[in-house]
C-alpha cells in the first residue's frame, strides 16, 4: 500500500523506543540520509519489524511517498501480491503515463485481470515497475518499505530488483528486512539497489533484555530470573518478553535448578520439528535438556542406549549442533533446551533427574538431579545438597551454592538440625556473594515472617541491610527491630554496629561517628569471639581513619592483618588487604598498590565474589589512571560498568570511575553523561560518601571540557560535602588541584591559593607527595595569573619532574602542557611537542586534542590584554575602586565581602560594573591592569 507524507506512524514505533539497537539504528539513519538503502536481517523475533517500523516512521517526514509490502508464508506463492500491495493505490495515478505496452502489463498484474506473467509479459512488466519508481520519484523522494522480503512472491521479488538495479540517481531508497537464520542474506540483496547497507541484527546483552522488560512493565522480575530469561532466550528480544510475560502472569516461580517454563507461544514456534522425531528420541533429548553438560557419555550412562543415532537425527531437523571434535552436544537455542523440558510431562521429568543422579560424574550435578527428582521433605536428599552447596562455594560459585541450598531447605524436614531457615540464610548470603541481591532480600524477608531465634532475625535482617547497598537510608527502620532482637549478644550486636557504621559514613556523612561505631563493633565482636566481624569492624575503622587522615591509621591496618586471617574477608572489599591497598594507593607506593589489587581482583573472581570484582575492576582502573595508562584504565573501569549494571551492585561508583577515565583518555561527553548517571544514583540512595566521589568526576569532565565555570560550580560542592564529613586527606578525591585550575580559568586566582594553601598543610602532614606536586601545578597557575611568569614556569617544572619520578604519567603530562601554554605567551616556539608525547604515551585523547587545539591556535590563543588602560581604574567609582583593590590583593568575594562589610552578591554585582566599564573579562585583568600601572 501507499502511505503519503502527511501520514503518521503509531507512537509505539518511535525510534526512541528502539531499546538496545542504538548504533545500528544511527547507522542506518544515516544511510538513508545520504540517500541510500537498507537490509536488516536476523533471525526470528530478533527485533528487524520493530526497527523497520522506527526507521520508515522516521524518515516518512522527508519522504514524498512511502510505498509498503508486508508478506506472509501463506501468500508467498501468490504472483505480484508484494507489487499490488507496493503499486495498487498509485496505479490510477501514473498509467496514464507509462507506454501503452507497459501499463497493460502492469495494470494485469496488479488487478488479476488477464493472464499477464513474467514469461510472456517479462520485459514489459520489468520497464514498467522501472518507470513507475521513476514517475513517482519526479514528484519527491520515494521510500519503498518491504518487511519479511524471505516470503515475498518470486515474481514481486524479480521486479523489484530489476528496478533497484537500473534506478540510478533517482531518488527511491528501499528500507527491507528480511529473517536470515544460518543462510546467507546475500541473495536478498538481489531485491535491493546496488548500495544497500546490509544490517545484522545480534542478539541483546543482559542489560538490554533488562531494559526491554522493565520498558513492557515487567518490573517485578528479580535481576537472578532476569539473567535466566535472557540465557534462556539467547537474548532474542521476541523470546525475552514472552518469557517475561509468562513469569510475571505466574503466581509461582520455578524450583531452583528447573528451566524457566515456557508459554505455548514460544512452545509452537520452536517445538514443530519434534513431531518428526521417534518418542525415544525425544526421551533422549529431554535428558539432554536436563543435563547441565549433555554429552553422547553422559547419555549413554543414563541409559539412553542409542544416543548416537537419535542426536544424529535431532542435528539433522536443526535441534541440535554436533561436532566431532567436541563431545559437547548444544541445543541451536537455548530455548529448544527449556521448551522440550517445559512440555514434557512431570513423570517424564522426574525420571531423567533420578537417571542423571547417578550418571553425572560431579557431585554437585548428581546433588541437583536427586533434588530434582524427589518430592517433599527427605534429610538424606537435604544433607547431599547441602554438601554440594559448600562444595560449590568453595569451587567459586556462590549462585550455585545459592540454588544448591534452596533446594536443600525445601527438602529438609522442619524438625531438622540444621533448620531449613538456617539452610535459606546460608542460601541468602551466598546470593549476596553472588551479587544475586534480589533473590537474597526475598529469601530473608521470607524468613523474618516467622523466624523467632534471635540469632536467625538478626543474621535475616544482616541480608536485608547488605542488600541495599549504599541506598542504607531506605533500611534505616531495620535499624531499631535489629537492635531490639540482638539484646545484650556481643556477637550479635557486633553485626549490627558494624552496620551502623557504614549507616554514619553512607547516610550522615560522619567519618568520626563513623570511626567509633566501626571501633565498638570490633570490640564487640572480640569480646564474643567472631573473628570475622572483628576483622571486618577494624579494616573499616582503618579505612575511616586514612580518609579522615587520623594518625591511628597504619595501626589499625597492622591490627586488620595480623593473624589468624578470615580467607572470605581477606578477599572482601571492604577487607583489611582493602584497606592496606588504599594506603598504598593515597601514600603514592602505586607499583605495590596495583600488586596488591590486581591479586585481590584474581582472588575474587575465582570465588565468585560479584560485589568485590566490581570494586576490584574500579579500582584496578583507577591505579592505571593515575600510572597514565588511559586505555587500559578504559577497559577496566568499562568491565567493572557493565558488571556492576548487571548485577546491580556498585554502579555508582562504576560509573563515577568510567567517567573519569573517559575525560582522560575517551569521550568527554560520555565522561559527562556517566559523571552525571553517578551523582543522581548516589543523590537517590543518599549516598554522600560516593556523591562526593561523582561530583569530582563531573568536576573534572567539565574542567576537562573547557566549562571551567561549571567545573567550580561541581567542585566547591564536593569541598562543602567533604568539609563537612571531616574527610581531610586530600589524596581521597584528589580534586583540589582541578578546582584550583578552574578557579584560575575562571578569574578567582585568590581563592584558588587559599585552597592550595589549605589543602597544602594537610598533605604536609600526611606526607601526600603527587599531592603536594598537583597543588605546585596549580600554584603556578595562580602565580602566571598574577603576572610572576619566570616563577610559575619554575615551579611547573619542579612540579612534572616530581610527578614524573612518582610515576604520575597523566599528571606529568599536564604539568608539561601548563608550561607549554605558558611559554606561548612569550618570545620563541610554543613547545608542546613535550606535552603532545607525553600525552600519547598516555593514550589520553581528550588532552591531546587539547594540544592540538593549542597548537593551531599559536600565541594569539593567550590570554589577550585588557583593552582598558592602567589609568582606567581612577575612573572607578569609590566601592568599585575599593573592590578591585582587593581582587589586587587576592582576596576572595567572601573576603571582600567581610572586609567591605558588604553581602557577596553586592561584591558580585560590584564586579560585574567593573568588568564593564573598564572592558575586561576577568580578575586576571584588573590584576595585569594595576601591574601596567605599576610599571616605570
């Protein structure tokens, strides 16, 4: 059909609904901008209609027509269907100016009146397709929009390409897709112009079949049966949301261990092919779907004695994918696997689980199987799966573990020892390890419905806390329930006051309170013998003490490592090997400093450990920044986004590091963006301690950008915020020096040196080297504004060789810009081949753009000189004259404020007269004003 401009697409088809296909959909946009066409091709349920639809509904707007075709198996063997369809409405329209021949040709295809064919009618029926896309392209551009071109009719299809390929500069573009499983799309390509983009459309990450879900309203759906639908659905969009579907319309949910069940939708779509197998042979395939490693062994030794022919069979039908060089046998989809387990009948199901109990050679599969394979309570079925989850904790697989110990409490009596609560808490915490934080919140809600031990209620409600996150002020009523129901336990309330001391640092922003709570746990938990707690409690209270630069620091730390260790603290991200990393990381020992976390990443990536890989791939990232290694800091702070996304654990701290090595060595709008994401995470869980942390990356983004003003505006908040969580050592955030700069940039050289100064008897104290050598940096940045050139020169030089000798490359480098932007200002060669070298070593794309924007703007860049005389500052009026005295003093607004006894925004105001009257733009001016007035 014809569908003219002034026609509108339904709103469910706007390209910002396009979830997950963001860069293909660019790409083909532009495509189509430039005139050309497109194929897109994937498999069924793919997502190829939905983006047809944004795409066509897009460029409607500067499209004369829009021809459409939309076909079906069922009409496929219809000659010229697609072309009725395409020309059917325009036909009235453009006969009468197609050649006699031709329009008999076509007006008999398309009305079914006559016998024309492409044998007898070929040539005239291929010219006249041709000229009516030419007589309809003379009038505006003409958009041909053909979906699922596999069943477009034969003859339709020969038309068209014969058309397409003798368009030439007419202004016709074809916008097709076509479903392609393993075949090649090439042969499609015969229907389309010669410059066809062709388009494959993949399946969607974890995160993307997250987003469409929540997008359909399927909120409720736990991150845990997220990751099972989008494994089950091979990431096939279609697939994902009629899984997600079928869940969320489920009043029950799987056993932990069972394939996902699958609506009879999805059932049909990829089940029509069993009917040609032999009721053995889909015997033999169920316990294949079973197993979580079918091998041609593995169903031999569960009895199913002619596995060899019946797969043979099930490959040969397209269910199965053999190779003989590995015994594995893979299901083409993962949803085959779940829909045959979904339709076979319960008996049949519980027969393959009893038969892989015994023929699976590990223990833990042979736990699972005999789980499976039972009904109700049973100690012996309990204690076996109970070993299994220990043994896959230790393995490093804490979701096992987690699944493993929920179908251990199902199956233990309620009378056991241990109880099955007990086994759901065990199962809860290893979801927490897992970075499973839904599943391990439900299971301890379920448990707090009827749990009276003590003991049990306060171990429950350790789960809930952990499973907030940073988000602590959402639990804040847990808080008092939890006290309650420790008494006077040492071991029990030490847990809660350990709790309580992340709550002061998190929620209240008080490190010293902070500290004291940390402190007490740790004396607690001494005193009840939980050398865990005690562990954890003291390389907290370290960790407080480095940020709060308190001299107790190194012993608490030594007190954190001394024996006997915990192996699951020792590897813990808030463990005391933490604490002494960041030590090592703000005393500038980085070589040891990425020894230590590199070790700590491998540790808990080999036991699971979701939460502490996220922290541990941050902050790997980070010590690579600060060595200068942009690129590898890119690949780092990236995995540790996209776990964190995914399990929904630490993605505002993820986020807060991708930005920030994004502004150093990618892109500073995505630096921007992220910096962004993090504060508004941090702001919503009312997380200071981590608000603080993305304000500073937001702070440099914008410095980095070129927004000084809004660089100032972000880091004085991260000054207020840090001021008052009594955070003192400047080697935390490291952001003083970059405020310092933007104050400069920005006119404000006198509050940067009070912040230098400030800043500077703190990393004396602590003895913060890179620090001290930043703010030096900076300094001469004031001291340069100030008109002390041969000063500010020295002192950057001073500054890049201690950052160089440190290992500092980023910092180095950007020492060594400063200098080359100040010697620009004077007589010779500018000098930044130094800066542009050292800023290639770095891979740190945004500073050499810098350079080279530098560079091609030559001296002239500098800062141009006032246009007012030196004279023109008697022509002030009094308070003018008395303000701008003071800018010549250093003084800050605040400080002229005090002095004049004035408000700040009458300094301000003052200013901005100032500014007018004498033509300048800045401080900087009315200070190189009175230096010209000062000179002989």
């Amino acid at each position: 059909m014809t569908v003219r401009r002034d026609d509108k697409e339904p709103a469910r088809y706007r390209p910002d609904l396009v979830i997950g296909r963001e860069e293909l959909f660019a790409d083909a946009r532009a495509q189509l901008a430039r005139g050309g066409s497109v194929l897109l091709h994937g498999p069924a349920g793919i997502g190829k209609s939905t983006v047809l639809r944004a795409l066509a509904a897009e460029n409607a707007a500067a499209t004369s027509r829009v021809l459409r075709c939309s076909a079906t198996e069922s009409e496929s063997h219809l000659p010229f269907l697609a072309l009725a369809d395409l020309f059917g409405l325009v036909l009235d329209e453009v006969a009468p100016r197609l050649p006699a021949a031709q329009r008999t040709a076509l007006e008999s295809a398309l009305t079914g009146r006559g016998e024309s064919t492409l044998q007898r009618d070929g040539l005239a029926l291929r010219l006249a397709v041709l000229s009516t896309l030419r007589a309809l392209s003379a009038e505006g551009p003409v958009l041909v929009v053909a979906d699922d071109l596999q069943w477009l009719d034969p003859a339709s299809a020969e038309l068209l390409g014969f058309a397409a390929r003798r368009l030439g500069d007419s202004p016709v573009r074809m916008l097709c897709a076509v479903r392609t499983e393993d075949e090649e799309y090439d042969r499609h390509l015969r229907a389309c112009p010669p410059d066809t983009l062709a388009v494959r459309l993949g399946p969607f990450s974890r995160t993307q079949v997250s987003a469409l879900l929540d997008h359909r309203g399927y909120t409720t759906l736990s991150r845990s049966t997220v990751r099972d639908i989008h494994r089950t659905s091979g990431g096939n969009p279609l697939f994902a949301l009629e899984l997600g579907r079928a869940l969320a319309e489920s009043p029950t949910r799987p056993r932990p261990g069972e394939p996902l069940p699958v609506p009879t939708s999805l059932r049909a779509l990829v089940l029509s092919r069993l009917e040609m197998l032999s009721d053995e042979a889909r015997r033999t395939l169920l316990v294949a779907s079973a197993g979580a490693r079918p091998t041609l062994a593995l169903l031999h030794a569960a009895g199913r004695d002619n596995a060899e022919a019946e797969t043979a069979q099930a490959a040969s039908l397209g269910l199965l994918i053999t190779d003989p060089e590995d015994p594995a046998l893979r299901f083409t989809h993962p949803l085959i696997s779940a829909a045959l387990y979904a339709e076979a009948p319960a008996h049949e199901r519980r027969a393959a689980h009893t038969a892989l109990s015994t023929a699976a050679s590990d223990p833990i599969e042979r736990a699972r199987h005999l789980a499976l394979a039972s009904t109700g309570p049973d100690p012996e079925v309990a204690a076996r799966l109970a070993e299994a989850a220990a043994m896959a904790r230790d393995r490093g697989a804490p979701s096992v573990a987690a699944s493993l110990g929920l179908l251990a409490a199902r199956h233990t009596p309620a009378d056991s020892a241990p109880a099955p609560d007990e086994r759901r808490l065990q199962a809860a915490e290893d979801a927490i390890t897992a970075g499973e934080v839904d599943l391990a919140r439900d299971i301890a809600r379920e448990v707090l419905t009827r749990a009276t031990v003590p003991a049990e209620r306060v171990r429950a409600w350790m789960v809930v806390i952990e499973a907030a996150g940073q988000a602590l002020g959402e639990v804040d009523a847990v808080f008092p329930q939890v006290l309650a129901d420790a008494g006077d336990d040492p071991r029990l309330l030490a847990l809660v006051h350990y709790q309580l001391a992340w709550r002061e640092v998190v929620v209240n922003g008080d490190f010293a309170k902070s500290r004291q709570e940390a402190a007490h746990a740790a004396e607690l938990a001494a005193r009840g013998g939980d050398r865990r707690t005690e562990l954890m409690a003291l390389a907290f209270q370290s960790s407080t003490e480095t940020l709060m630069g308190h001299p107790d620091a190194p012993a608490t730390i030594r007190r954190a490592l001394q024996e006997p260790q915990d192996p699951d603290v020792s590897s813990h991200h808030n463990g005391a090997a933490m604490s002494r990393f960041r030590w090592l990381l703000m005393s500038d020992q980085l070589p040891e400093a990425r020894t230590a976390i590199t070790a700590l990443l491998r540790e808990a990536r080999r036991r699971g450990m979701v939460e502490s890989e996220v922290h541990f791939s941050r902050l790997l990232a980070d010590t690579e920044l600060r060595f200068g290694h942009c690129g590898r800091a890119l690949d780092l702070a990236g995995e540790s986004l996209r776990l964190a996304r995914d399990s929904g654990i630490g993605e505002s701290a993820s986020a807060m590091l991708a930005s920030v090595a994004e502004a150093s060595g990618g892109d500073v709008d995505r630096a921007l963006a992220l910096a962004r994401e993090s504060a508004d995470h941090a702001e919503v869980d009312g997380d200071q301690l981590y608000l603080s942390l993305a304000l500073a990356a937001l702070g440099y983004a914008q410095l980095v950008s070129g927004d000084a003003q809004a660089a100032v505006r972000s880091l004085r908040r991260v000054r207020e915020l840090e001021q008052g969580m009594g955070i003192t050592d400047p080697a935390r955030g490291r952001w003083q020096g970059d405020l310092a700069e933007a104050l400069v940039r920005i006119g404000e050289p006198g509050e940067a040196q009070e912040l230098i100064n400030v800043t500077r008897v703190h990393a004396l104290r602590l003895n913060r080297a890179s620090v001290l050598a930043v703010l030096d940096r900076a300094e001469a940045l004031v001291r340069a504004a100030r008109g002390e050139h041969q000063a500010a020169v020295a002192q950057l030089t001073s500054a890049q060789e201690r950052l160089a000798k440190l290992g500092y490359g980023l910092e180095e480098a950007r020492a060594a810009f400063a200098r080359a932007r100040l010697r620009s200002r004077g007589p010779g060669p500018a000098g930044y081949d130094e800066a542009a070298r050292l800023f290639r070593r770095c891979r740190a794309l945004p500073w050499l753009r810098q350079v080279d924007e530098a560079v091609a703007a030559g001296p002239a860049e500098a800062d141009p000189a006032p246009s007012a005389t030196p004279a023109a500052l008697d022509g002030l009026a009094s308070m003018e004259r008395q303000v701008a005295a003071l800018v010549m003093e250093g003084a800050t607004n605040r400080e002229i404020a005090g002095r004049l006894f004035i408000s700040v925004k009458t300094v301000e105001a003052t200013l901005t007269r100032v500014y007018r009257k004498l033509g300048i733009r800045s401080r900087v001016d009315i200070v190189r004003l009175a230096a010209g007035r000062r000179a002989p």
